[in-house]
C-alpha cells in the first residue's frame, strides 16, 4: 500500500510541476501576446495623428470664395473634432503604455510614447 501511495504522491508532484511549468507558459504568452496588441495600437494612433498632422499642415490655399473658405472651416472643425474625440483613448494608451513601462524597460516603447505624448500636448 505505500508503494501505491508513494507512486501516487511521485506522480502528483510531477503533475503539479508540470502544470506549473504550463501556467507560467501560457502567462508569459499571454504577456507578450498584450505587449505587441498594444504596441500595434500605439503604431496604428501614431500613424493616425501624422495622417492628420499631413492633412492639416499641406499647403493649400485658404479660399477666397466664402463656399470655399465655408468647406475648408468645415473640413477642419471635423478633424479637430474627431481629434478632440480621440483624446480619451489617446491618454488611455498614454496610461497603460506608462503601467507597461514601470514594469519593465522597453526603449522602442518608450519611444513611442514620448513621440504620443507630445501629441497629446497639442490642441
């Protein structure tokens, strides 16, 4: 009977380092898998705001004509909207991007923050 039980006990222990071993795995998966979904996000804003950087910053003439300089105020009033609308996920990321950060060092990330946060600063 000890022998049944010591066996039993062996094969527990094992189980239970293995599915340790499995946990710690998967959480590490998890971890990166969350680290390049975020750092895709920040590309994908950042590649939005210089879009809109682009857009605002070509050099077009201001219309002369009131429907012309109308539909430029008008298209201009959209984009800072749809800017000002962003602004809650902007700091969203600005703040799970510092979280990532405090819990280990990532110099591409950091980057990529600092290039968002002066974004951020500009109305």
């Amino acid at each position: 009977m000890t022998v049944r039980s010591d066996n039993a006990l062996n094969c527990g222990t094992a189980n239970g380092e293995t599915c340790s071993t499995r946990q710690h795995d998967l959480e590490d998966a998890l971890k990166e898998a969350l680290k390049r979904t975020f750092s895709a996000q920040v590309q994908d804003l950042m590649q939005w705001l210089n879009d809109i950087n682009g857009s605002l910053s070509a050099s077009k003439p201001v219309g002369g004509l009131s429907k012309t300089a109308s539909e430029q105020l008008q298209g201009f009033i959209e984009t800072f909207n749809e800017l000002e609308q962003s602004r809650p996920k902007i700091e969203g990321i600005l703040q799970q991007g510092s979280d990532y950060l405090e819990r280990s060092t990532n110099e591409s990330l950091s980057s990529r923050l600092r290039s968002l946060r002066r974004w951020s600063r500009t109305r």
